[in-house]
C-alpha cells in the first residue's frame, strides 16, 4: 500500500470516529437544548443569574463597610446593592423580568400579572443564586473575616461579621417597630416599581428602566434603611442567613430577637399594599384615549380621538420589574445590608 493510500484511509477513519462521537453525544446535546428552551426552566436560570449578580456586589459591598475600614461605607452599600440591581435587570430582564425579589413576584402573582404556578420557579431560581451569593462573598472574604473577628465568628457585639450575609435589628428597634417598617419600605419600593414601569402613566425612558430602578433602591436605602436594614426582599435575607447557619455561625442567626421570619413575611405584605395603593390611586385614575363616533360614516364604528401610539416594550426590571414579554411583568427586587 502506498504511503498516499494510507494517509487517505487514516483520515477516512478519523472522520468516521468524529461521526461516531457526534452520533454518541448528539442526542444529550439536542436534549439540553430543548430543556434551556422550556419557558419555566429559562426563568428559573434567569431569576437565579440575575439574583446572583445583584447579591455578590450587594453583599460584597457590605464586606466592605464591615471589614474594610475606610474602604467601605453605608453609602458604598446603598451603591452595591442598587447598582447590582441594575446589572441583574441587564442580565435577565428580557427573560425573566429580573424580578429577583420574592415579595415582587408575589405581588405580581396576586395582582394577576403574573401565573401562581411560576411563583415557586422564579422564588427558587431567586433564592439558590442569593444561597450561591454568600458563598461566593464568603470565600472571597474569608481570611479577612477571620482576622477581624480573631477567628470567632459572632452575630453580635463589636466583632459581629454575619451582618454582612443577612440584617438584624439595631438596640433602638423593637421587632414590631422593625416589621412596621419593613412594610413601609417594601411597600415604597413597589410602589417605585409600578410608577417606573407603567407605560400608561410617565414611566422611565425606554431603555434607562435598570438604571431607575436601581437608583429607586439607593434612595430607599439612604432615606429609609437605617432602622431595619432595609432588606425588603425575603429572597435577599433567608439564603444567606442559612448559608451563616451552615457556614459556622450557629443557631444564633435565627435566634437574635427573634428577627429572622420579618423579613421574609413582612415584604411580601408590604409589596402587596404596596402595588394595591398605586393601582387605585394611580393606576385607576389615569385618563384613557376617549373615542369619537365619525358624523361622517354611518356605520357603528369609532375614531380614536388622541393619535394611537404603539406602546414601546421595556426590557428592565429588578427589584422591582417590568413587561418583557407578553406572559412576563419585569420588576424589579432588591436589598441593603
């Protein structure tokens, strides 16, 4: 056989191994792809990238406050978490409505903007990327975490490093006191949320919706977080307080003032007011194109008399969100230390 025969029946047999792989792992190929194309499983992925990314500069900033000295700062945290907000509305808003907030996808649920059956796919998705968040933020920190503390790891006191993961109440506050103004604060937030996204009303610029909302969560938490935390998110607050119960913090996460549970009901509650209070003193109050009968035609039709504008589809959401597709309110989440 000469040499030239025998390159051409190697490369004949290459190219037959080559179709043999391709027929092995072609179908798991085919069969991911179909998976990532269900409408329930893009969400799901979409609610935990963008939850992710608003809690890894959301807490990373914390870190900061707590363990950087004059590098960080309350501002710096008001910054971290609103601007996170903004990149988790980039990442998901046109897929899921980046709601990354739980007490944002109830509210759209009972509203009837959004179906109950995608409720525990968006919270989940939510909450494992804010799970993945504290994980991340944690081993990033953790040589800095144990140098502050001297290798103790405290709820409280003076050295206290959970309270980078999830918030607790300040000596001056009472549990009540701080549910009340979780409630508030949710409920502001939501409120910000339907104002920002309502294209009935004067929402923001087509386009500039991440960005609003993410400056809507800044000016919450330099106005309004000093009392609570302004967590007003139970998908921002639960996971990593888990994550510290597993990750060497103790029992004692759950345990100060009885503070875990408020602000994961607390929200959903004030979302809801929230999201109520612009429906029926704004939403419902907002003049409708009134139509004209045509004098001219005898047939039983009308004539718009304002021009017809073509709503434009807004691509943002958050903490918070709005419409990105024709099943989906994009809106958006949120957070603080």
């Amino acid at each position: 056989m000469t040499e030239a025969n025998r390159k051409r029946r190697g490369s004949a047999s290459h190219f037959g191994s080559t179709d043999n792989t391709r027929m092995v792992f072609s179908p798991v190929v085919v069969r991911m792809q179909a998976i990532l194309q269900r409408e329930m499983v893009r969400e799901f992925l979409a609610e935990l990238m963008s939850t992710y990314v608003m809690m890894v500069f959301g807490l990373g900033s914390v870190a900061h406050m707590v363990l950087g000295g004059k590098l960080g700062s309350y501002l710096g945290v008001n910054l971290g978490f609103g601007f996170g907000v903004t990149m988790g509305v980039h990442v998901a808003g046109k897929i899921s409505g980046a709601h990354m907030n739980a007490a944002v996808t109830f509210t759209s649920c009972a509203l009837g903007r959004m179906s109950w059956k995608k409720f525990p796919v968006y919270v989940l998705g939510q909450c494992l990327g804010s799970f993945l968040a504290a994980a991340t933020i944690h081993g990033l920190f953790y040589t800095a975490i144990i140098s502050y503390a001297d290798g103790h790891l405290t709820v409280t006191g003076p050295k206290a490093t959970a309270n980078i993961f999830a918030t607790y109440l300040p000596e001056h506050m009472t549990l009540w006191r701080g549910f009340l103004d979780e409630v508030l604060v949710t409920g502001m937030l939501q409120l910000g949320l339907f104002a920002i996204t309502d294209n009935r009303n004067n929402p923001a610029l087509q386009g500039t919706q991440a960005l609003v909302i993410g400056i809507l969560v800044v000016t919450i938490g330099v106005s309004l977080g000093m009392n609570s935390g302004y967590a007003i998110n139970p998908s921002r607050d639960l996971p990593p307080r888990l994550f510290t119960f597993i990750a060497g913090w103790g029992v004692q996460v759950f345990r100060e003032k009885d503070w875990w549970w408020v602000p994961v009901v607390a929200p959903l509650l004030g979302a809801y007011l929230g999201g109520i209070v612009y429906v029926v003193f704004v939403g419902s109050t907002i003049p409708q194109p009134q139509t004209l009968e045509n004098p001219m035609e005898h047939e039983d039709h009308k004539i718009p008399a304002l021009p017809k504008v073509t709503p434009q589809q807004t691509a943002t959401s958050s903490l918070l969100l709005v419409s990105a597709s024709p099943t989906t309110d994009l809106q958006a989440s949120l957070f603080r230390p």
